[in-house]
C-alpha cells in the first residue's frame, strides 16, 4: 500500500508569458488570467510545490505593471495555508548560488511561503547586462526559487535541488536558456556534467527550456538539441520553450555507442497564445505529477480561461475556380473576393461561438490566411488590416487577423557561381560554424577573389559574433558592429604601417617611373600573398603569377596620373581620382570605407613615405 507520505506531487507548466499583449486591446490580461489559474489549481490539488520549465515574464525587462501582478498573485497563492512538508537536502549555497540569501524560500524562517515555486529562466526572461533578469528580483524577494542559473558552458557542473518525503527522493536538475547551438556542441563534446547523489534510488528530473524539433538546415546542430545529447540516467525530462502542449509522457528509447538510454520527455507547452500558428490553436493544459519511489503518474488539466484561437486558410482560386476575375490595376468596393472572405470568416466565428465555453473571454482570436493565385493575381490583394478593421467588437485581433500570400508561379533560378552553390549545399560534418564556412570559402576560392586587406580568419571569427548575438535584446547587434568596425579599421591601420615602410624602400631605390599608386598596389598584393601562404591558401607563389596579378590590377583600376586627372572620370571614379591627386601631391589620404548600412567607419591613414 502506498502513503500518501511517500508520493511528492508537483504541478508541472511552462511559458507563462506574463505581460505578453499588455496594451493590447482585448488580450492585455489574458497572460494574468491563465498564472492565477495554474496558481489556483495548484493550490487546490494541494501540491507540494509548482515546477515552471522557463519564460514566466515575457520580456526580460518587464513592465512594472507586469511585475506587480505577478507579485499580487504569487503573495495571494503561495503564502497562504501551511508549510509542505517536503525535505531540502542539498546544499542550498550551491544550488542558489547566485543569490545573497541561499536558502530555498519555504524554509526561510523570515518568509512564510506555503506553496514554493522552482523556475528556470527562459530566452525571453534571461540573463543581460550583469547576468541578471527580472526573475533575481522575484527569488530575492523569496517570492520564488530561481535555479539552473548558468553562464558559462565551458566546463559546466550541474548540482541538482534534492527533495525528499519519506521513502521517495527527487533529484532536480535544471540548466536555464542558453543558445540552441553551445548547448548542443557542449554536451556532445561532454562538457556538462551532472553531479549525481551517492545512492542510486533517486527519481531524476532534468528542466530544459530549447528548441526541441530542428530549426535549421545550415547549421551542424540544427539549432537545436537532440534528445540523444541527453544523459540516459535521467527519468523525465520537462521540456519548455516549444508552446504546443504536448503534455503526455513521450517515452523515448535509443541506443548510443552500444548503450541503452531511455527516459520520458513531457512538453507543457505554453499557457497563453503568443503566436497566431496551430500549435498555439491546440488546447492548453497543466499537469499535476505524483512520484513514488522511481515510478509516476501524470494528470493532465485542461486550462479553461485561455483565449480561444482560430485558424483557417482560404485559397480563393480552389474556393471559386470558375469565376470570372477581369484584370484591373485597383480595388472596387464590394468586390467578389472581399464577399468570399467575409462569408469564411462569418463561418469562423459562427464556429467559435459555438465551441465558446462560458469561462472563455470574448471575443476570439482569428488568423485567416488568404491565398491569391491563378486568375485570382488579376487584382490587386486585399488589404489585410483595413479590412479586418469592421471586425474590431467580435474579433480581438482585428488589423492582425488576415495574412494575404500572393502565390505567383515559381521562376527559375539564377545562375550562380558554382563555389558558392557548393558551399551553400548540403552541409558536411566538416563545417559547423560560420567561422569555419568563411575559411573554407577563401581557402579554395582563386586568388583575385580573395580578400586583400581583411585576414579571412579575423573575418569569420567577427562574423561568428553576429550569428552568437541574443537578437531578443533591445540593442541586438550594437556590440558586434562596434567589434567589426574596430577590426576593419585596425586591419586598414596595420597594412598601411606595412606599405608606407615597403614605400620608403622603393623611394630609396629611386624607382620615379613608377606612378606612386602602382607602387602602393604591387605592395599590397605582396602582403596578400605573404599572408594567404602563411595560412595555407593554395594559391601559387610563382613569380609570373604574381607580376601578372600586379599588371591586371594596375591596368584595371587605370592608375595612370596623366590620364586620369585631364580627362573626365566617371562618377565610380571620382573618389578614386581624389586619392589618385592626394597621392600625387603627397597630401594626406582620406578614405571612407562604407562597409554595411550598419556600419560607417572612417579610416584614415598616411601611405606617403
């Protein structure tokens, strides 16, 4: 017989959103209303504590409104009533490490908290600035438990919270968002490590919040982390991030390097519709789990106060395929594609209304997509938000409730260089950062198409930068423009230190023939070269070769000081003329070099020896 003192029950529920939508017309409390239902349930199952798997604010700097309602409900439900009676066995300075108070909340003598709440952070509540987010304001408040709190995946040791009721044991282990990609690379080069308590009859969770299904084809990882990357000595994984509720234990079975692993993965998915897609469509659900010992059971709830979200898409070409569409360049009022739509959408609502329970709010989300194809390309599209405007009392997304796609006939492709389809087709074991993509380009490509003043390598490694960039920040990519403008600039520095010491040579040599120009292009050429044969680059370093790379780009560029400056450039040249002058004159040369609508740099430098 089992006692009810053996079984620890928990809620389980992920991607709360709060604050998402809230000035939003209709939908700015939704995000409010479905916390103080998991909140409520919780209570009333009477769980020893709740498990979020990440995201409960939905921004990473949220509102202070925000904040205060989630505070209002966490005081309402969760220090009211009595203490669990739940054992906290590991050390409380190492699981919440990051905090100045490291105990957990509910057995704080200053605090009376009935209900504890475990969360990870997720990717839109996660660490900036300091390494903090809105979530080590809550925990200092010991409103909640923030853990698997980690920045550096490195060499990662993950301690798990230890709970334990009479004879079952909880192992908790969480590891909060981190990008898809280094969390990947680090558990298949093994560089997390799990500390696992002496005794082996523990129940072991793991807490993750990444993407679950591949999200890229370019990348190595496909954006994403496999289950197989995942420790089989695990019992259940709680998987957030992914908002489709795939609530039900996913039993998942697999062989690595001969080895049996195998575990259940539980997808809560999220409590409120942040997106207009189906999976966010599906029905949303909490879950209650009670463990025994090593074994569990799984009740799954129904969240009754969710918006409802309809989808539907419309092909007007397969709706009507006889009519008539005469070819004209504007719209008309009343014309026969708007009465199609607007006897779909009636059709939505009319379902909607239908299906509405009393606990819903009014009224529903609609995502109507509408295809123009075939003669339906005759007219010109609808406009989605004006006509989605008539709408704003019965739909609670109005101006976003249509999404037109024009569906033209496919055109052939353009021909492309044969380099670049090759590196931009299926990917190879061998690249798996962008990085290694740029020096695999430049490594094989012809030496005119080479870089001349950028290192490949200094290059890849700032482009790297960017594709690593969290691009949910305010300021996304500030930082790496600023590192790649640096960069340029000092890589222009350093090649114009070189050549003005090669020019001092040549002046000594008295070598006046030579328009100063050619003499600075044949010394950047030989640095080139210098450079792309210490790297390896399988370019040639013949003589020939090289004097006939200087010769085409002298004539080229057209860098004759005679002709050039009596004769009118063209409007490509006239920069090209000014430097040409500067030169002449042995004036100091201004150059700006635009490399992006990012980034302007100028780069200055003397190249007259």
């Amino acid at each position: 017989m089992v006692l009810d003192s053996d079984i620890i029950k928990f809620l389980i529920a992920s991607d709360i959103h709060a604050g998402y939508g809230e000035n939003k017309q209709y939908i700015g409390n939704d995000s409010f209303e479905s916390l103080r239902e998991v909140l409520s349930n919780a209570k009333d199952a009477k769980v020893d504590f709740v498990l979020l798997a990440g995201d409960l604010f939905h921004e990473n700097h949220p509102t202070r409104e925000t904040q205060l309602k989630v505070v209002r409900l966490l005081r309402t439900y969760c220090t009211r009533g009595e203490k669990p009676d739940l054992d906290f066995v590991s050390d409380p300075t190492i699981n919440f490490q990051h905090s100045n108070f490291p105990s957990v909340n509910y057995l704080d003598d200053t605090l009376r908290i009935t209900m504890p709440i475990f969360t990870i952070h997720g990717n839109h509540d996660d660490l900036s600035g300091k390494g903090l987010s809105a979530l080590d304001v809550v925990h200092e408040s010991g409103l909640l438990n923030l853990f698997g709190k980690y920045c550096d995946l490195d060499q990662l040791e993950v301690a798990p919270i230890l709970l334990k009721r009479g004879c079952t044991k909880i192992a908790l282990y969480g590891i909060g968002s981190q990008r898809d990609d280094r969390l990947a690379r680090a558990f298949s080069k093994g560089k997390i490590k799990f500390k696992r308590p002496e005794d082996d009859d523990w129940f072991y969770i793991l807490v993750l919040h990444q993407n679950r299904p591949p999200r890229s084809k370019l990348r190595s990882t496909k954006s994403h982390v496999s289950f197989k990357c995942i420790p089989g000595f695990f019992d259940v994984i709680i998987w957030g991030h992914e908002h489709e509720c795939l609530i039900d234990p996913d039993f998942r079975s697999f062989d690595v390097n001969g080895q049996n692993r195998s575990f259940y993965i539980i997808q809560p998915g999220s409590t409120v519709a942040t997106a207009l897609s189906t999976e966010e469509a599906k029905k949303k659900h909490i879950g209650i789990m009670s463990v025994h010992k090593k074994q569990f059971k799984l009740k799954k709830f129904e969240l009754k106060t969710v918006r409802q979200l309809i989808i539907d898409e419309l092909d007007l070409n397969e709706s009507e395929p006889a009519a008539k569409v005469p070819k004209t360049t504007f719209r008309q009022k009343n014309m026969r594609d708007e009465q199609i739509i607007d006897a779909k959408i009636e059709q939505m609502l009319e379902t909607a209304e239908i299906e509405r329970e009393p606990s819903r709010p009014f009224p529903p989300r609609v995502r109507l997509k509408v295809v123009y194809s075939g003669k339906w390309l005759n007219i010109p599209p609808i406009n989605g938000r004006k006509f989605g405007a008539k709408y704003m009392d019965r739909v609670a997304n109005a101006t976003e409730m249509i999404f037109v796609r024009v569906k033209r006939e496919e055109k052939k492709a353009i021909n492309v260089d044969d380099s670049i389809i090759q590196l931009l087709g299926p990917r190879t074991d061998d690249v798996f950062t962008v990085d290694e993509m740029v020096n695999k380009f430049y490594g094989n490509c012809e030496f005119k198409k080479c870089l001349t003043i950028i290192s490949e390598g200094i290059l890849g490694k700032q482009l790297e930068e960017y594709s690593n960039t969290d691009t949910n920040t305010q300021f996304k990519y500030t930082h790496a423009d600023r590192s790649l403008a640096e960069c340029i600039k000092e890589q222009i520095g350093g090649t114009g230190d070189k050549v003005k010491d090669m020019m001092k040579d040549k002046v000594a040599d008295n070598d006046n023939d030579v328009p100063i120009l050619q003499k600075i292009s044949e010394c950047i050429q030989i640095l080139k070269r210098e450079r792309l044969g210490r790297t390896g680059h399988r370019a040639t370093t013949d003589s020939n070769s090289l004097n006939d790379t200087i010769d085409t780009s002298f004539h080229e560029r057209g860098f004759d000081p005679d002709r050039i400056i009596t004769s009118t450039p063209r409007p490509s040249q006239e920069r090209e003329v000014q430097w040409l002058q500067a030169v002449s004159s042995n004036s100091r040369i201004t150059e700006e070099v635009e490399m992006s609508e990012d980034i302007t740099e100028i780069c200055e430098h003397d190249f007259s020896p």
